[in-house]
C-alpha cells in the first residue's frame, strides 16, 4: 500500500501546484481591472455631474428634505 501511495504521490503535488498556480489573477489581470474601474468611475463621474442629471438629482434630494408627514 505504501509503494503504490508514493507512486502517486508526484503527480498528485503536480496537480496542487498546477491549480495554485492559475487560482489567482497576474499582476497585468489587476492593472486592466484597476483601469476598467477608474474608466467606470469617470463615465459615472461625468453623466451625475452633467447639467440635466444634476438638476434631477437636487430636485429629488429637495423634494426628500421638504416631505412632510
């Protein structure tokens, strides 16, 4: 039993090492996920601080501090 588990035994740590090894992102994976995420947040930037959309987000806002119950 011991010589056929010791057999086994390289290509079983191959495999661990193999999966360790594409389990996480490069470090290139994070600069383009950092980018894609700083380009977001400037497209989302632009369109709330836009004229119209602005207009709408202090009229709800407004809308919001003057109800009443």
């Amino acid at each position: 039993m011991y010589k056929a588990v010791e057999a086994r035994m390289p290509a079983l740590v191959c495999r661990v090492r193999g999966a360790r090894r594409d389990a996480g992102m490069v470090t290139s994976e994070y600069a383009m996920g950092i980018v894609a995420a700083v380009a977001f947040a400037v497209v989302l930037y632009k369109v709330v601080t836009s004229g119209e959309v602005s207009a709408e987000l202090q009229a709800i806002v407004k809308q919001a501090l003057d109800a009443r119950m």
